[in-house]
C-alpha cells in the first residue's frame, strides 16, 4: 500500500518554456473543447471550490494567447469573461453565512458551492481564489479584452477586495495561505488604480499583512511561522503560503515577504527528509500540495540555496488543479501563471549550513520537532516515524513496562545542540535534563552520527532503575519510485543490547499497528475531535496510546552509573557492530564514544553552559 498525496520530488517536473507551453497548449485544447455557448469553462463534474474556476480558465487561456498568438483564444476570452461577469459575481448575501461585519452590503463576492445557503463557509477563500484570477487576467487584458470589460472587471476585482476587507471577517479559517493569498490579490489590484487610489489600496494590503498575519505568527521549531487552521504549519497549505510570500515579495518588492519566505522556507528545509517525505500539520498529516508549491519551493529555494524543491508533492495535479473526472479544473489556476512567469530554475543542492533542528548527510535525514527530539528519522531508503509508548510519543530511554513505561524525551530546562562535520562525518549532540516520575532530574544525551548512508544514534543517560529500553521509532513507509511504500519493519542493528520489533496488541481503538491498513492521518483523523477535513490530525495523533515500535536494550559494560543504548539505522552490515563509551583519560575530557566508524568525544559544558563536541574519523 501506498501513501496517496506524497509522490515525486516536485523539481523533477519538467519546468522549461516548453514544457509550460505544452501545458498550456492542453488546458486550451480541453477549455474549447469545453466552452458552453453562454461561456462557461467549469470542470462539469466540480461542485465545489467552483466560484473562481471558469475565471481561473479564462486567465490561463490569455496567458496562452500572449505565448502562441493562437487564434482561436481571443474569442474565448472574451466569452467566459463575461459568462463570469454576468453569472458567477453574486452582490447579495449568503444564506447562513456566519462571518459578515456589513449586511447587505452589495460587494461582489464569489460562492464556494453556488446554490444558496448550501455550504457558504467556503466564501471567503473563494473569494480571494476569484480576486486572484481576475487580477490576472487584468495584467493579460492588452490586446484580448475591450475596454468596457476590462472596466468592468477592474470594478468587480475592487469589489472583491473591499468585500474580503470590508463587509467581512478578515480571514475567517485562521488559514494563512488564504490571508496571504487575500494580501497579493490587494498588491496586484493596487497596480490597475490610478496613483494615489492605488497607493492607498496597497498601503492598506501592506497593513494587514504586518498587523493580521505577521503579528499572528506562531514560533514552532524556532521559527516564527504563519498559521495555518490553528497550527504553526500543515504540509498542504504550508508551502502554498510560501508561496503567496514569493508572489508578493515578486509584485511588491517589500523585503518583509522576502525575509517571512526565507524564514519558512528554511524551516521546511529543516523538517523535509532527502526523499521528500515530511509528516504532520493541524489539518493534513499526509497530504501535500503539488503545483501550488512550485513558485515558492522554487523562488526561495534560490534564495536561501537550498534544494527545497525535493519537497514530495502530489505528482496527481502536477500542471494544474484536477476535477473529480481527471478534467484540468480552473481553481488555483493563478499559481500556474506565476508559475509560469518565475523563469529561472532550481537550486537542487542540499545547504552547506547546518540546521538547528536537521541532521543530513546523503540518504540519512533526521528531522528534530521543537523539543529536539527526532520526529523522523530516515536511512536506507525507509523513514521511522516517533513512536507511541502509554500516549507519551517520541524517541529516547523508557523506563518501566511498555504498559506503564514513561518516556524520558520532554525536556524540563534548556535543551543544549551542538554539531561537528569532519571527514565525510556529520554529528549532532543534543543534551537535555528530562525529569521521571521519580521526580528525578536526569542528563539525557542524544548522539547523532552519519557518513551519509548509515546513522549512528547513542543515548546516554544516568542509570536507570529496573527495566528501560530505547524507543528507536517505528517503521512507516519506504521510498517505491515515485512513492511511499507502507511498511512495518526496519533492520536495525544494535550493539549489544537486544533488539524488540513489537505491535499493540488486536482491537485497541487508540492503538496504530504499522502492519494494518489504516494510514497514520487516517488514525489520526479518527481519534481527532472534530470531523475529517475540519479536524486536527496532530491533535488526533497524540491520543494514540501504543504504536508498533523497535524497542533496544542497554548496552553492556557502559560506564558505572550510566546507561548507554547505541543502534545503527541504514546500510546493514553481516554483524553487528561495536560501540564503546568511556570517560575520557583527561579530567574534563568527558565521555568518549567509540563506534569503529568514528570517535565522538561529548565534552563537558563550558562556561557558557553549552556542550562539547568533537568527531574524528576511525575508531582510535
């Protein structure tokens, strides 16, 4: 089994003039194909996202025009422009809908399902989605569009703006991609006024930007983050905001969007394994954008020189938006224009900096959550997600049964990083004082060693009591191609201590055994307060009790008073290997750990309180 919404590397699309041309010569083909004779270019098997989608058509035909000159466009244009004007600009209110500040206002707005009342919660996103469009095709109007109806969609475009910032709540579904979108729309429309009316339009763009959005951020992993359906970041519409952020540091030039992107895009950097594969968000844990994260995946990947681009997203709308039927679907069809319009490439290599919060060298990635401890962990080809040990989730030393066993990975004090690179060898250290329920303060350290292929993962810890292992993840997928593949093994080599694969036991509802059917979103879903779609799948997650685990013995002959787990992710060796951890001969030397492969010596704290570390290649 497969996960559906993370396919290829979104750089592998080919993204040259001529592949964009080819793209638009099939949307054209399909669109005339399916122009109704009053003009309508909607996917006839959509039923919702629809307000915006013929208007979305419409601009990717006049983007089009201005590429190939083909006759048959002009017509077209003209024609589904006013099929929009004349039948999808709705002026009086929505039945139901609860987010109005001025009734009765007469601003157009745009309808996410257009019957009544049916479903009106979608009508501002909708809104903004129809805003964009039509601004695009203001910048294509010369020489498509007559004067009449360029004023006339100018005048529905302003419409639209006062009716998102005026006559309602300003982003309703706390979704950043939505407001930044509403915010780009403003910048662009500002360019068709006349100076001073333009000015005061963007001047106020600029205004919501830094007091409802920036001022809103949320700090998750050492980044401030625009939030997005009540969480710092969600796989799917994440990189949609950054996005946004590249179209509107593009059309605006303030360096606020460039410095916000810059700071996005290296926090998914951070969190996005080699492969691609990320997990995680407070709407979609799993699923990923596709198209709509090119333009910003692309933009600040050059700008931040790094190969963010590797980012797997959904390969199934990898051009443009998809109807229910496979039919080219005209929402979010303002992203393929500027797409389209952002001419220079990729940056496709990894970044020479070392992250806070990411370890990478090769095929190994491990990706750290805000408390430093690994959220996912991938080598060989397969990516370890945190496991589940009695609903406490993560990776580090149990204590006590798996039953009652408590989790020393949360943090009760500053958490200390240090990294090393020498020789083809990247190293983190990550110390952190954790507190059991002994009321006990012990040193947590956590030793992060790879030459690329394999991974070295040493715990240290003060000795514990009666029974402890290492909760060293739990298997999930697999790169197959251009997919994820399920999977609920990993061969994992130890030390010396013993190696456990274990799974919750049968029919226990807040359990997620990695051999079932079930995706962790889907899981997720399930324990989540509220339904599928509106719900938080992070929330839902961390009601998970038990999960299928890799569970590893201490280590024998550690140092006295100590205990030492070491495991090996990756490339397996016939035998397992050795790992020796001592203190060092010098007094100050600190703990010396030895694995053959490498040296690591964990100093101790300086006078600034932050840990030593230095690696060097081979085992002496």
């Amino acid at each position: 089994m497969h996960l559906l919404h993370q396919r290829g590397p979104l750089h592998d699309l080919a993204d040259d003039p001529a592949a964009y041309d080819a793209v638009l010569a099939g949307v054209a083909e399909t669109a005339l194909a399916r122009l109704t004779p009053e003009g309508n270019l909607e996917n006839p098997s959509a039923g919702d996202d629809i307000g915006d989608t013929s208007l979305g058509i419409t601009s990717l035909l006049a983007l089009a025009w201005h590429r190939t000159k083909d006759p048959r466009l002009p017509e077209a244009v003209r024609r589904s422009l006013r099929f929009h004007l004349r039948e999808r600009v709705f002026t009086e209110d929505n039945p139901g809908y609860p987010n109005l500040t001025a009734r009765d206002s007469g601003l157009p707005y745009a309808r996410y399902v257009l019957e009544p009342g049916a479903h009106p919660v979608g009508d501002w996103p909708s809104t903004v989605w129809a805003l964009l469009q039509a601004v695009n095709v203001l910048d294509a109007s010369d020489g498509l569009v007559d004067d009449e109806q360029y004023r006339e969609l100018l005048g529905v475009a302003g419409g639209y703006w006062r009716w998102l910032t005026e006559a309602t709540v300003f982003n309703p579904q706390d979704a950043a991609n939505q407001a930044i979108g509403c915010v780009v729309g403003g910048l662009m429309l500002a360019r068709h006024l006349p100076s001073e009316e333009g000015g005061v339009l963007r001047a106020r763009a600029m205004r919501l930007y830094l007091d409802e959005i920036r001022d809103r951020r949320v700090r998750d992993r050492g980044a401030l983050l625009p939030p997005e359906h009540g969480g710092a970041y969600d796989n799917n519409y994440g990189p949609i905001s950054l996005s946004f952020l590249a179209q509107a540091h593009r059309v605006s030039g303030e360096e606020v969007f460039a410095q916000d992107g810059d700071t996005l895009a290296r926090y998914i950097d951070a969190r996005v394994c080699g492969s691609g594969f990320d997990i995680g968000g407070p709407r979609y844990s799993e699923q990923h954008s596709a198209f709509e994260s090119v333009l910003g995946l692309r933009y600040f990947g050059r700008r931040i020189g790094a190969d963010i681009g590797r980012y797997a997203g959904d390969s199934r709308w990898g051009r443009h938006a998809v109807g229910a039927d496979g039919g080219v679907d005209g929402h979010f069809a303002f992203m393929l224009v500027w797409q389209i319009q952002d001419t220079p490439g990729w940056h496709r290599a990894p970044s020479s900096v070392p992250a806070c919060h990411q370890l990478r060298s090769g095929t190994v990635t491990v990706s750290f959550d805000d408390r430093m401890t690994p959220s996912v962990i991938e080598a060989g080809g397969t990516a370890l997600i945190a496991a589940a040990v009695n609903r406490q989730h993560g990776f580090g030393p149990v204590v006590g049964p798996a039953a009652d066993g408590f989790l020393l990975c949360r943090p009760m004090g500053a958490v200390r990083v240090a990294d090393h690179r020498v020789g083809g060898l990247a190293a983190k250290l990550v110390t952190k004082p954790v507190v059991g329920r002994d009321h006990v303060l012990r040193h947590v350290r956590s030793l992060y060693v790879t030459d690329g292929t394999r991974l070295w993962m040493t715990v240290i810890v003060e000795r514990l009591p009666g029974e402890r292992y290492l909760l060293a993840g739990m298997p999930y997928v697999a790169a197959d191609g251009d997919r994820f593949r399920r999977v609920a093994d990993f061969p994992l080599v130890v030390a010396d201590g013993e190696l456990r694969l274990t799974h919750p036991a049968a029919g226990s509802p807040d359990s997620f055994d990695a051999r079932g059917e079930l995706t962790q979103q889907e899981a997720a879903f399930a324990l989540a307060a509220d339904p599928r779609g509106y719900g938080d799948p992070d929330a839902g997650w961390r009601h998970v009790r038990t999960t299928s685990a890799l569970e590893v013995g201490p280590s024998t002959g550690a140092p006295e008073g100590l205990d030492v787990f070491a495991v090996r992710y990756g490339a397996v060796a016939a035998e397992p290997f050795d790992v020796v951890c001592e203190w060092g001969e010098s007094e100050g030397e600190g703990l010396v750990v030895r694995a053959g492969d490498f040296t690591a010596v964990l100093g101790g704290a300086g006078a600034d309180g932050e840990p030593g570390l230095t690696v060097s290649v081979g085992g002496s």
